[in-house]
C-alpha cells in the first residue's frame, strides 16, 4: 500500500518547478503519527470539520509552544 502512496507523491512532484522531499522523525511529528494509528480499518475514513479530537488539539498546541 505503502508503494502507491510513494508512486502517487512521485508523479505529483513533476508537477512543481521546485519539489523537495524531506523525511519529518516520528518524535518531531507527533501529530501526524498519533492520527495514523487513530485511522480506521481500511476503505474507511474520517473527516473531522468541526469537532477535531481533544487529544489532537492538545499535541498541536504542545508542537507551537516547541
């Protein structure tokens, strides 16, 4: 599954004059990494407009005070 993201991103890039990738550490992305592993079974997916989880708040206000 993995691949096809990475295949999807690649294409993408072309269309962009300046495209970088950069590798963002787990530790230092705390956020995306705790929604990961909140996201449902595949096929599935959450939409969040109004109502985001506290506990995602609460890592973003601890990532702008870092």
């Amino acid at each position: 599954m993995e691949h096809l993201m990475i295949d999807d991103i690649h294409h993408c890039s072309f269309l962009f004059e300046i495209f970088k990738y950069l590798h963002i550490k787990r530790v230092e992305n705390c956020i995306v990494d705790f929604v990961a592993r909140l996201r449902p079974s595949i096929g599935d997916e959450y939409v969040w407009i109004d109502n985001v989880p506290q506990s995602v708040v609460a890592l973003g206000d601890l990532d702008l005070i870092n």
